[in-house]
C-alpha cells in the first residue's frame, strides 16, 4: 500500500528525493505520515482539498476489508501537520 502512497504523491510533487514517509503501526490503524517541503504542499494537497482526499479514497478501496485502516497525514517539513484523517479507531 505504502508503494501505492509513494506513486501518487509522486505525480504531483516536484521535489521527490525530499519526500519522507514515516509509517505507524498501532492497534487497528497503519498511520502514514508523508513529509513534504513547503513549495510542494500545495501541489499534493490540491485546490480545497481534492488530491488528499482522493488519495485517500484510493487507499481505502485499495485495502482489503479483513486488514487494518490506513490513515494518511500530509505534514510540512516543519512538523506541522497541514492535512489529516481524523482518526476514529
């Protein structure tokens, strides 16, 4: 799934070889938290939102129903979180 998360995310930032991807394994929910610079935030988050949430639309229909939930977070190099799933786990 993570290679899924790194396809995506790649067609849309511009600066690649700065992307990080921190993956959290917790009791039912896998959280991948992917880290981007400033200038490519905009980019990967989309106009109100768009990408990220269809980013997340993929994942989830990508995931079995049996496995546990991904959860995405798109951060700032900074540690800000800028777009998250509201974790309900």
């Amino acid at each position: 799934m993570l290679d899924l998360i790194k396809y995506v995310v790649g067609q849309f930032a511009e600066d690649k070889e700065n992307v990080e991807y921190v993956v959290k394994e917790k009791d039912r929910v896998i959280e991948v938290s992917v880290i981007l610079s400033a200038s490519d935030m905009g980019k990967v988050i989309g106009k109100q939102g768009k990408i990220a949430k269809a980013l997340r639309t993929i994942v989830r229909a990508a995931t079995p129903a049996s496995s546990k939930k991904y959860v995405i977070e798109i951060c700032e190099k900074n540690g800000a979180v800028v777009d998250g799933d509201a974790l309900d786990a």
